[in-house]
C-alpha cells in the first residue's frame, strides 16, 4: 500500500495562491482535473522522479467554511538539505512564509515548516547531513 495523495483545502478563489506556491515555491506540476470534479475548483499538483513516476500528489480542494490546517500537513521529502534550503528560500522570496525553529527535531533529517497561500501548514523535509 501507498498513498495516492494528501489532499489540502482552500477558500473560494484560493487556486492561484496555491499555483504560487505548490509549484512556482515546492516545484511541482500542476496537472488537470477529471471534468467532473473541475467544476468544483481546485487544482492538482504531482511530482516525478527521472523515470516520470509520480513520487508525490496533492489536491487542493474548495471548502467554504474554511479555515487553515495549522497542525495537520502534508510532508514532502526532498533529497537533500541544499534541496530543502533552495526551496525554502523560493518560497521565502515567493512570499510565503517558512519556519526552521524545528530543524533538528526529528532524527535523521532537517526541516522546515511553510505555510502555503491559504494557510496550511506544509513541511519540507530532508535526510540530515
């Protein structure tokens, strides 16, 4: 077993916030809706390794009411802490805001907590040094 996606929330009109930081900020593609399900807003973001394999997924939903993630997030694993450092600093410049109080708290890697344009608690993460 796997996990297909994680799927996030976002207000009404939230999807270029979203586009703004799930794939100009983390570097993910965004990829079409089925039909029947873009109809209700939102918008999908995947990433691949070299062979194109789809390694990670997120959907990004509408819900109204709406109210941020702050404790529940969705974890992507990068390959390196440069990686982690580069992202973090894209999504800085992006705007978005990134938190590193937690960088040495989970053993074996170095992280990073963003929050995305609606608000949702994201964290980055790598193998340590």
């Amino acid at each position: 077993m796997r996990i297909h996606h994680v799927q996030v929330a976002c207000p009404s009109g939230g999807e270029d916030a979203a586009r703004r930081f799930y794939a100009d900020g983390i570097g993910m593609t965004e990829v079409p809706k089925p039909a029947e399900l873009a109809k209700r807003g939102g918008c999908w973001f995947r990433s691949y390794d070299a062979s194109g394999a789809t390694t990670a997924e997120i959907h990004v939903g509408v819900e109204e009411p709406f109210a941020p993630a702050r404790k529940a997030h969705p974890a992507f694993l990068l390959g390196s802490t440069d990686e982690l450092e580069a992202v973090a600093a894209r999504l800085g410049d992006l705007g978005f805001e990134t938190d590193w109080r937690e960088r040495h708290t989970f053993d074996g890697h170095e992280r990073c907590h963003a929050f995305d344009g609606a608000g949702n608690r994201v964290e980055l993460l790598a193998p340590a040094r």
